[in-house]
C-alpha cells in the first residue's frame, strides 16, 4: 500500500509539470532543463519509496540526458531538446497517473468513509475537544465503541493504521468546522 503522504507528494508533482508549460515560449533549452530537474526530483522520491515506477522514470529521465539533437531540421538543437523533453514529461506523467489511479479511488473512498466514521463519532459522543489529540482521540473512541469497531476494523484492513491516521485528519476539519 502506498503511503498517503507519498501519494500526494507525487500528485503535488504532477501538478509541478504545468509551470513547465510557459518555459516553451521563453528562453530556448530552458525548458528541457527544467524538465531534468523535475524528473530527477521524481526519481529520487520513487526510489527513496522504492515503487515500481523507477525504472520507468529512470528510462525517460537518460533519454532526455542524453538526446543530443543531431536530427536533420530546421530547429536548433536546443530547442529540439525542448520538445523531446515534451515527450518524456508526458510519457512520465501518464506512468504517474496510471500508477496513482488505483489509489485514488482507495483513498477517496477511504475519506468518504472517515467523514462518516467522525460525524457518527460527533453524533454518539458530543462535543470532542478540539486539539493536538484530536485524531488519535476519535480514533481511539472507533477502535473501542463496539458499534464502531466494524467500520474501523474496515478501514484499516484498507488502507492500514498510518494512511487511516493521515487521511482521517486531513478530513476531520470538514467535519469539525460544521
């Protein structure tokens, strides 16, 4: 199971590629060498996680390294660097996106099924104080409340205990703000 906080950094990362976009119009060559550090920024995560989209983004990342433009056109070399860069942003992208796909329905489930968890949690005991222990707190009260625990025991045999805890408090303030 990939990690939620890991899953939104590579979602945090994809969304980096669009302020790539305007480097295309700008100074030849730069955009090819901003799409290098971003792909090297996602290879050290992936292999810092040890996910199987290395190689994929391994394999792009020395295509663009070493792409060296001698194609007979018109266009620089720079710039035909530039757009093979394009290329290897998008294949990437579409490895990214394919790899987190599965995890957003999982984790948007997950969130659905925690908003209910803590609005049960609100209705059944009252007031929770507001605070540090805030999560572990309504967490603790799913574990223990026998007409909770099903739907505890549910959650984590999803996601498991630490994406439970992450998520769970990435939504409790929409529920809490109520």
């Amino acid at each position: 199971m990939l990690n939620y906080a890991v899953y939104l950094q590579l979602n945090a990362m994809l969304g980096e590629i669009s302020k790539l976009t305007p480097l295309l119009k700008s100074a030849v060559g730069g955009y090819a060498r901003s799409a290098e550090t971003l792909l090297c920024t996602f290879q050290n995560l992936i292999d810092e996680q040890r996910l199987s989209l290395s190689s994929d983004v391994a394999v792009e990342l020395q295509k663009m390294i070493s792409f060296d433009g001698k194609e007979q056109t018109r266009r620089s070399p720079r710039k035909e660097r530039d757009l093979f860069a394009v290329g290897c942003i998008e294949r990437v992208q579409q490895k990214v996106k394919g790899y987190l796909e599965k995890y957003d329905k999982i984790f948007s489930e997950c969130a659905d099924a925690c908003r209910q968890l803590a609005a049960q949690i609100l209705t059944v005991n009252g007031d929770i104080p507001q605070g540090i222990n805030t999560v572990d707190t309504m967490l603790s009260i799913a574990r223990t409340t026998d007409a909770l625990k099903p739907f505890y025991a549910q959650l984590v045999g999803v996601v498991g205990v630490f994406n439970l805890r992450a998520i769970f408090d990435s939504v409790l303030p929409q529920i809490l703000t109520l």
